[in-house]
C-alpha cells in the first residue's frame, strides 16, 4: 500500500537510510500480489506532480511494473472506500473490478454530478453566482462557481464522509475533481466551462413546450400524409 508520489527528479529528495523513494518503492512492490495506491498523491502525483513538477514527482503505476494497481483516488479518499477495497481483497483474493483509470469500479462508476441533492437545480438552470449571494442560501447549483461533479467520479454523494455526516457540495463548497487525474492543474478556479449547458426547465419552459408543440405537430402531419398515401395504394391494388 502506497500513499504519496515518488520523486525520481533527484535521488536525495525523500531518501531514507540510503535508499532512495524508488527504491523503496520497487522494493515494496517486488512480491506483492497487488498494489493499493491510497489518494490522488499515488494514484496521478496530485499537487506534488503539478505544473512545472520540481521534484519530477510520479504516481505508482508509472513506477511499479507488472503488478496490478488499484487506485483508490481522492484527496483524500474516502475511510468506507479504502476499507471496502482492503476487505475485498482479504475476502475474496482477488483485486476489485476497475474502470480505466485503475479505479474500483464499485465506488468511482458514477459521476458526483449524478448523485448530488443540488442536481435537480442544475436541470432547472438555477445556478449560485458567488458564494455570498440569495442563490447561495437557497442551496442552488454550485457549477457556475467551480464544481467539477459533472465531470468527476466518486461516491462523495452517496457514503460522504465522518461517517456519513456530510460532503463538499453538502457544506457549500463546489466538488474540486479530486479523484480525477491532474485535477490540480485542470483546478475549476481556473479552468472551467465559460458557459452552462443545462437543460433549463423553469427558465425555458414555453420555449421547450412551443418546440414541443411544433414537432408534435410535423409529426401528426406526416403521419397523415403516410396514412393517405398507404390508403391510396390499396385502393389501387384493390381496382
């Protein structure tokens, strides 16, 4: 099990009793059946691994080879995650199913954004401005101020943390991306999307419902045109 990234810029960054941490590391690794990276740290380099990456700070999988690597992203990850993945492993020998990014696919399957209380907001276009306004206090959607949830998978929503108590977006803070690779330097304070793309119900309903309408009415229209012609035929056939 391996919390933090290793360093291979310099031999003497986190050298312990001679040993560089790669060394450590290859060392750890060399007859473990699987390897357990614990946060964004071990699991993609995090902020240590962020642009310009001093210390040319890696995560485990770019350093371990031949070994199967589960990585049980966060910053940190959540206790319940990192438990589950440990008991899995201890009750049935084997390592969990994973998606693409070497992640349990138990607990990272689902976006943030699809388990958030907030999301019927986002669906609606109501949306907090800045963090001290009317909107805010409502508890509408946290996108427009740097939420990454749409984007970011986790099970942040469902098990939360402090046994259950509470989570970013609960507290009032929009989801960082944590548990996405380079979340530090795709950070939603600097990039994110400049305008939203939600469905808008309260604020486009008679567009929506016109659009409705009209395509309701091109499809009674050409329904009748096909019902004609089809008749049409068949009296044909019948002469």
């Amino acid at each position: 099990m391996i919390e933090g990234s290793i360093p291979v810029k310099n031999e003497a960054y986190c050298c312990i009793n001679g040993k560089s941490a790669k060394q450590i590391v290859e060392e750890a690794a060399k007859n473990a059946k699987a390897v357990i990276a614990w946060g964004n740290c071990a699991a993609s380099g995090c902020v240590q691994a962020a642009n310009p990456n001093p210390t040319g700070a890696k995560p485990a999988h770019k350093i371990i080879k031949g070994k199967p690597i589960i990585n049980v992203q966060g910053c940190p990850p959540i206790a319940e995650v990192m438990a589950g993945v440990v008991v899995h492993l201890l009750t049935f020998g084997r390592i969990p199913h994973l998606d693409s990014l070497g992640r349990p696919k138990a607990f990272y399957s689902r976006r943030v954004h699809d388990s958030c209380y907030r999301r019927a907001n986002f669906d609606a276009g109501l949306f907090v401005e800045t963090f001290d306004d009317e909107n805010a206090k409502r508890g509408y959607c946290l996108y427009k101020v740097g939420c990454r949830g749409p984007s970011t998978y986790n099970s942040c929503g469902i098990i939360k943390w402090n046994e259950g108590t509470s989570y970013p977006i609960q507290s009032g803070h929009p989801c960082l991306g944590c548990s996405e690779e380079g979340f530090w330097d795709n950070s939603p304070f600097y990039k994110r999307e400049p305008t939203i793309k939600a469905f808008g119900i309260e604020a486009t309903a008679d567009q929506i419902g016109l659009a409705v309408g009209a395509a309701t009415a091109v499809g009674i229209a050409a329904h009748a045109v096909t019902t004609n012609i089809r008749k049409k035929k068949l009296i044909e056939n019948e002469e």
